[in-house]
C-alpha cells in the first residue's frame, strides 16, 4: 500500500508553527477534512520505450518484469483492486476518510483515449469512497486528447497527473534510457496551463554522471514549468535491471545518505513555496533492493531531513527566485508512433478488466517505484 507520509511531523514546522515543506498529507486534510489513502491500480498498461514504440528495454532502473504478458494475465480487475486495497488500508490505518485510485505502475495514458476512459470512470464509480484519479505517465504520452480526457475528469472529482520528469538534463534522460527530452516536459506543461486538473512532477536525484549544479538547476526548472507538486526519489538499484548490473560490477555507485539529504534540503528551498511536496524518497521491496539500503528506513530519512531544515532554520522556497530564466528548451511534441497508438479507435490488448487469478494487493515499496 501507499507509503508516503500523509501527516505533518513536529520537526516539519519552524519556530512560527508554519511547515518548512508543504507536505502532501497536511494539503489532503485540509482539501478533504480527514486522512486520505492513495489505492495503487495496476491496470496493465506497458510503455513506449518497452514496447518498442521509441524504444525497447525500458528505463534503465525499472525491473521489466513487471511489464511481461504473464503480468497482464494475473492482473484483478479494477474494480478487485480498489476492494482489497480500501479494505487493506482500513485495516492498516482505522479512520480513513477517503482513498485516491493511483493508477501507478507503467505509462497510464498510452492507450486509446475511449479505452482510458473507460477505465479511468470505472475507478471514480467504484465506490463513494474514491475522491480523486492520480494518473501516472510520461511527458511524452499527453497529447491533447488525453489532457482533454483528464481536463474533464477534472470537472468531476480531483484529479492530479503525475509526469516522470526525472531531470531537467537530457543527457541524464539518454543515460536511463528514457528516450524522452525534456523539451517533452516543457511542451506539455505549456498544454496543462489552465486546466482543472493538478499536474505533479517525479525527479530522481543522484544520478551517476549529474553534479550537485544539475540537480539543482532541475529543482529551479520545477518553478518555470509551473508544476503543482513534485515527487523526489534516490536512485535505487533493484535485481534483474541494467542499472543493477552496473551496481552489482561495481561499474556505478550510487548517492550517500548525507549526500542525499543535502540534496533534497537544498532542492526544497529552491523550489517556490506553494508546490506540494508529495514524497521525498523512494524505495523498493528488501528482497530485490541492491542498494542503498538507507532508503528503507523511509520514516527516519524524511525524519532527518526535516531536522536537516531546522537546523539551518531553512524551509520551502526560501531560496526560490522567481525572475531565474531557464536556457531556453525547444518544445516537442508528442512522437508519431504514440500519437497513433493513443489515437486507435477500439481496443489495445494492453488493458485486462477482469482475470481468473488475483495478485495480493500492492505493498508499501510498489507504492513508492518512480513513475515511467
């Protein structure tokens, strides 16, 4: 089940009483009047750099498994889904006063619009329950159709799309294999610009070959492109991916636990005070995690960065300048290949509504993978 901290520590706030990060669970109280649960739905989609569409392979970090057929065929419905993952969480947590379906795994938007659609209004009608969409995707896969589809949604229940953004850098975009540029993010954005819905940004620092400089013109990059919250993750390296492959050779070696929170405190006071900080580190399930395995101690490391921004009296966005100009970026849109596949009209054999098996509910570390 999800895993991010949906409360406000004490160390959170400075001598004022006032937060030192807008954190995400503070911003659901105040939006819904009790705690709220994200649900995580696989609902079998696969992505243009592992079907071949841009690429093949998939992102470097990301355990392609997970996007095998044999995925698909053991997939529950939706509808089985949310059941279990509502009743979980109710277990796990007591008074929860509302859950939000997180479409999560792989690229949730590269599919026919008529297709996501149906799924997307399937998730809202499932249960009085359900007070909101988060869609997750890539830049890439948001041609105006599909922002169209969710603008619409919008007007109905909240709705936030989340981008895997990962970098401002391109260099940093062709090291994971993502095939995608961030001239992608930027045309996107400027297509989200006054719509209903939230848009949300994941970015993955300490990546091999980025400096603090790169990460940190990213974090100044979050405020031009107008983004509403921002997901943060450590690069990690799971088994059976290239990247864990280079760990295990000893080939990369990924960020330290000071390193990292240094980087986060620094990337939270650049950013402009009012994005919502959803998350401020991933993990991965223990038994496939190489490493770090700092990471999952995930109530302890956002613990210490927090005192990290007391101890400097730092908070959100007391170094954000809202003059910075960034280089400028070329737009690009949507690629042809999945332009045409998010245009079909019927039904890709991506998407099952109903199985004869049913996997266990999501755990806390699935909750937590970065987004495609």
């Amino acid at each position: 089940m999800p895993a991010d901290s949906d409360s406000a520590d004490p160390v959170a706030v400075d001598r004022n009483g006032t937060e030192r990060f807008r954190a995400f669970g503070a911003v659901l109280r105040e939006r819904f009047g009790g705690r709220i649960q994200r649900v995580s739905i696989d609902a079998g989609f696969t992505c243009p750099n592992v079907d071949g569409a841009v690429t093949t392979g998939g992102c470097n970090f990301c355990d392609n498994r997970s996007f095998s057929p044999s995925r698909r065929v053991r997939l529950a419905a939706v509808a089985e889904q949310l059941t279990r993952g509502i009743g979980s969480l109710r277990k796990r947590y007591g008074n929860v006063a509302g859950f939000i379906a997180y479409f999560q795994p792989a690229t949730n938007t590269y599919a026919p619009v008529e297709q996501l659609e149906e799924v997307f209004r399937l998730a809202i009608a499932h249960s009085p329950e359900i007070v909101g969409l988060a869609i997750g995707t890539r830049p890439d896969c948001a041609p105006d159709s599909v922002l169209d589809l969710v603008d619409s949604l919008a007007a109905e229940t909240y709705v936030s799309l989340e981008f895997g953004m990962q970098s401002r850098h391109d260099k940093t975009l062709a090291w994971m294999n993502r095939e995608q540029r961030h001239g992608h993010m930027v045309d996107a954005m400027n297509r989200c610009r006054g719509r209903r819905f939230e848009t949300c940004a994941h970015v993955i620092l300490g990546v091999p070959g980025e400096s603090h400089a790169e990460m940190m013109h990213t974090a100044r990059a979050i405020g031009t492109l107008g983004v509403d919250a921002i997901k943060l993750h450590n690069l990690y390296a799971v088994r059976g991916t290239p990247l864990g492959d280079q760990v295990l050779a000893r080939e990369v070696r990924l960020m330290g636990r000071e390193d990292y929170i240094a980087a986060v405190v620094e990337f939270l006071r650049l950013i402009p005070p009012h994005v919502i900080v959803e998350r401020v580190s991933g993990d991965a399930p223990p038994d496939f995690l190489i490493e770090p395995r700092w990471c999952l101690e995930k109530a302890t490391l956002r613990r210490d960065i927090e005192l990290e921004l007391a101890r400097l009296d730092a908070r959100q966005g007391d170094q954000y300048d809202p003059a910075w100009i960034d280089l400028p970026v070329e737009p690009l849109t949507t690629p042809a290949a999945i332009s045409e596949k998010i245009g079909t009209r019927g039904r890709l054999p991506v998407l099952k509504l109903s199985a004869a098996a049913v996997m266990s509910p999501p755990t806390a570390s699935e909750a937590n993978r970065p987004n495609r």
